[in-house]
C-alpha cells in the first residue's frame, strides 16, 4: 500500500480580535419545542466567536433543546477553547494551558491555574526553526490534557501529556515523538479510544500513527499493523476517528489521492492493532468536500461528517461496529458547518460562521427534529459538557 502526501493546513493565527457581535435568541425559537412538563438542563453548551481568543458564549441547553444565556455570559477568557468536565473549563494559548473553574449554574469561574508547555521536553527545535501549538485534546476521563507541537520547517510533531489536578493545576507528565519519516508531514491531534488505552492520528505521507497511554496517561508512540480495505489502487489514510464507546475507528480513504473520500470501519484488538473488511462496493462515500471534519455521538451509535468548506451540511451515519457505515441523513445541507458536539440526552449542536447561526438537533437512530437556532456572530469553535 502506499500513502501519498495530502497537503496540510495549519490554523496557526492565535491573534486578539478586540470586536465582540451579540447573539439573539428570542426570534429563532420555533413553538413546537414548547413542552408540557418543566424541563430539565440537559447541558451547557459554549461557543467561542472569531477566533481562538475571541469571548465565549455560555448556553444553558433544556431537555427540550431550547437555550438560554448563562449567567455572566459572555466569557473573557484566555486562548482557543478545548474541554470541560462539570467543574472545570480548559483553553489553550500560544503558550500555555490555562484552567478555570465552572460555577454550577454553568458561569465560567476565575482562573485556575496555567502552565507553559514551551518549558517541557518535546519543545524543541534546531535555531532556524521554532515550535508552535498545533492543538489539544482533553481525554474522555478529563484527567489528561495533550498538546501537539509541531517545528517550523520540517513539521516534527511532539505529543505532550499533561495531568490534571482535582484543584485544576497542571503538572508535566512526558512527551513522545511521532514522526515517521523525513518527508511526512504531522496532521491533527490524536482521537483517543472510549477505553482510553489507545489513540491514532495521521500524519501525512505515512500511515496512521498509533499510541498506547501507559498507566500513569502519557502517550507512547507504539508499533501497530494497519489493515486497510483492498480498493484495488493507491490510496491515502486521513483523519481517524476513534469511537468513545467499543472498540473501532472509522477513517476518511482517497483512492488515488482524490476526493471524495470513502468511509472506512475498523476493529481495534487488544494490542491496538486496526484492520477493516469493508469493501469498495460495501463503503459509503462522503459528498462533504474539504478534508472533512468527524465526530461520533457519546453512545458511539451515530458519526458525524461535516466542512466549514462549500456548503454541505452534516452527513449522519448509523455504526453498526466495524462493519460498513449507514448513510442516515443529511442536515443543513446549504451550510458550511465549524463545530459539532453532543451530549448525553440526544442533542446534536451544530455551529456555523458563514450563517452565524448555532442550531440544536435531537437525534435518534429512529427521528432527527431542530430545537431551535439562535444568530451568533463569527462562531469558530464550541464545547459542551452533559448534565
């Protein structure tokens, strides 16, 4: 198999945008989410706007999607946004993690603590070069925070673990190097398996790369097979995807290094070893164009597939395991779409900067209805976290 070079886009502007829009609210609340009984806070939902610096919105999110303003709402708060557990918020800088509290009606908290990740092994770069976050990932036990750094020049990429205290302090917990060869180009930040034993990335010109996390959350770069679909030409592996429920993956296959690209399903086995026996004729293939952005629903029952690139909404997918994805439905399919999350009552939050709009989705495997859709200028990113 080989795996031709894709190219790489980095976001890399982490610049003040000193101009806040307002959001509205009471125009985009359609009647028929009225409920007859009180509803319940399902989530609270944030949207960053315009930008990785740019304040944040808070939403508190009922079981019936309708939304309304967090108290103390917008947020000041330093850096992109990254995750959340119930009681703490985590953003990123051009140099440092920062951590802040979460009050329980969902109000972002002074800040906790902060730490520098240029301080630390896997910083390192030859003098004509210099290190620059590529971005971070909370894992799903809200213990670890890792942040991939890249070299300027040959695009060296290093993964860093950090260990999250109950006070919210930071402390450094190791680095492994993930490059394969001289010629590859790192690609995003790890997806991180519902068991939290393993994770994979892409990096570019290679095939996938693998993690194991040892006992104490550091990732290790690990040696793994890799068991693509026979699709009877050369292809490209791109953008996996672990599941946060069982053990598989789904990961974006460009025959001849084209669009569009197929979808592909894997077993991950206990050794973190990943093999597919979906077929050509038996993969669905994506009409979202512009290497294409992917999420699974928490129950890991439902994938996303969505672009801030051209206008092609949201793809949905039933997953049935490793065996061959499910077309579903398409959402929104006239915007292009910057972030999506969900949480645990069926909420699908969808956020959009072409339209400036963020919309609330149920979703079932059996029904999709929109909640409702609120006008919020310049959304760019968005964290949610289940009640």
């Amino acid at each position: 198999m080989t795996h031709p070079r894709r190219v790489l886009r980095l976001v890399c502007s982490l610049a003040l945008v000193a101009t806040v829009t307002p959001y509205s609210i009471a125009q985009s609340v359609p009647q028929a989410i009225v409920a007859t009984t009180a509803p319940f806070t399902a989530a609270y939902v944030y949207v960053q706007i315009q930008g990785p610096q740019g304040a944040v919105y808070g939403f508190r999110a009922s079981s019936t999607g309708h939304l309304s303003a967090i108290p103390g709402s917008p947020f000041r708060l330093a850096g992109e946004i990254i995750g959340a557990t119930p009681t703490k918020f985590f953003t990123v800088g051009k140099d440092l993690i920062h951590s802040y509290g979460i009050a329980s009606d969902g109000a972002i908290e002074s800040q906790l603590s902060k730490i520098a990740f240029f301080d630390y092994s896997g910083s390192e770069c030859t003098p004509s070069q210099y290190s620059f976050v590529k971005g971070a990932v909370l894992d799903h036990s809200g213990k670890y925070i890792y942040v991939e750094l890249l070299c300027q020049g040959n695009w060296s990429a290093e993964y860093q673990t950090y260990l999250i205290h109950n006070d919210g302090a930071f402390s450094y917990d190791g680095e492994t190097d993930s490059r394969l060869c001289t010629t590859c180009q790192a690609g995003n930040p790890p997806s991180i398996l519902g068991n939290e034993s393993f994770a994979y990335a892409d990096e570019l010109g290679a095939p996938l790369l693998g993690f194991r996390r040892r006992s104490a959350g550091t990732l290790e770069l690990m040696q793994f097979t890799e068991r693509d679909p026979f699709i009877g030409n050369y292809y490209s592996v791109y953008g996996p995807d672990a599941s946060p429920a069982g053990n598989f993956l789904v990961a974006q296959i460009y025959p001849a290094d084209s669009n569009p690209p197929l979808l592909a399903s894997y077993i991950v086995d206990s050794g973190g070893n990943i093999s597919s026996t979906n077929t050509l004729a038996g993969m669905p293939t994506s009409m979202i164009d512009g290497e294409p952005r992917t999420t699974f629903s928490p129950s890991g029952d439902l994938f996303m597939v969505y672009s801030n690139v051209g206008g092609d909404g949201i793809e949905i997918y039933k997953v049935n395991g490793a065996a061959p994805l499910i077309f579903y439905k398409t959402l929104l399919k006239s915007a292009p779409i910057d972030d999506v999350k969900w949480d645990r009552a069926n909420h699908l939050y969808a956020i959009s900067d072409a339209a400036n709009k963020l919309y609330v989705f149920t979703v079932t495997a059996t029904s999709v209805t929109e909640d409702s859709a609120i006008s919020i200028g310049s959304p760019f990113k968005m964290v949610e976290v289940s009640r």
